[in-house]
C-alpha cells in the first residue's frame, strides 16, 4: 500500500483485483483501474505508474529472481521517489517419487 503525498489517500488492490484509493479519514474508495493478468504475482514482476486519473499505466521495470523454480512473487513496494524498493516472494517446492511393484 502507499499513501498519498497529503496523506489522504492509501492505495490499495481490492479483493476483486482492481486499484483503489481508500481515504484515510472515512468515505467510499475511487476506483482508479483493473488489474491486467500481467500485473498480478507470479514468477516475475512487472512494475507499473498508474496515473490516477486517466488509469493510463506504463512500464517502469520487471524484476525476475535468480532462480525462479517454484517461486511466485508475492508483494513490492517502493517510496514515492522511486528510488528505493522492496520485494517478497514465497518458493514451494515439491518431490515426486516413483513407486514400483505395489500390489
């Protein structure tokens, strides 16, 4: 989540997967846009600007992790100067065994 510069506003993704600002002294969200398949977690990340009013979106960077077996990206965030940023992920790995001669 991230908070407007005046500190009004907090934009959130909404259950059904659109962005939203949320005011933070009561009231009713503003959608701003719904969430394209590309912008959802997954083995990589594409970052996008959303301007707020128009929904306009554009590629600022896609980040990948080193070794992307069994991995889905789970939260980013960033402060508002773009210069310094964070992401999780989570890694579920398996095992399969091959079983022979059961009876």
């Amino acid at each position: 989540m991230t908070t407007s510069p005046d500190g009004q506003w907090v934009a959130a993704v909404t259950p059904d997967l659109a962005l939203a600002l949320h005011p933070l002294h009561g009231g009713k969200p503003k959608p701003v846009a719904k969430l394209a398949p590309r912008e959802h977690p997954g083995i990589h990340l594409d970052v996008f600007g959303i301007d707020v009013r128009s929904g306009e979106r554009k590629l600022w960077r896609t980040f990948d992790v080193p070794d992307p077996a069994g991995i889905r990206v789970s939260t980013f965030v960033m402060t508002r100067d773009a210069r310094t940023y964070a992401y999780g992920y989570w890694r579920v790995l398996s095992e399969l065994y091959l079983v022979e001669s059961l009876r």
